[in-house]
C-alpha cells in the first residue's frame, strides 16, 4: 500500500539552546515507509556535518520513525519544514509546510 499524505509536527516556536523534537507520521504504508525531511526546500542529510548548508545545524535524524531531533537548537535552524515518506509502492508523499521559528 502507498503512504498517505504524512503529517509533519514542528513546533511553531522552539528556545535556542533546547531540545526541539519534530515528527513526520503516516498511517496506511505497508510495507512501513521511510521518512525524509527537508528544511526550506532542501532535503536534510542524515549526517549535517556532511553538507555545508547543514554543518551548523546539531540534529539526529531518524528514517524509521520519522523523528528529527534539534539538541542544541541553534538559531540557524529557524525555517520552513516538510517531510516526506515513501516506500516501494506508489510515489512518495509530501506533508504540508510547517515553519518553525527558534
């Protein structure tokens, strides 16, 4: 079964130097699909000390769960957030924009 158009949960407003989790769910994938985030339009390496649009940016990165951790958000990490999720049937489904302001 395709995903379902997944939902994004960002907080809207987060503190600097805190933890901010954010989470991209979907309820119809079968087989579970994998999860993907971007920021701004730009899909977010699973490693942001491997891209230098990332490498400021300390966050974890979850496929599985869809779980995208900031600890410390920094102010860098200000910015409008989607997700996505897909598996190997039918297209991959984007969430609505979600801005967070740190």
């Amino acid at each position: 079964v395709p995903p379902s158009k997944p939902v994004a949960h960002v907080p809207t407003s987060a503190t600097i130097g805190s933890k901010a989790v954010l989470r991209c769910t979907e309820t119809d994938g079968s087989p579970p699909p994998s999860f993907r985030w971007y920021k701004d339009s730009m899909l977010m390496p699973a490693n942001p000390k491997t891209s230098p649009t990332f490498r400021n940016s300390s966050y974890t990165l979850d496929p599985a769960t869809g779980e995208l951790i900031f600890e410390p958000l920094s102010g860098f990490d200000t910015g409008d957030y989607f997700c996505e999720a897909m598996n190997n049937v039918g297209s991959p489904q984007k969430s609505d924009v979600v801005r967070m302001e740190a």
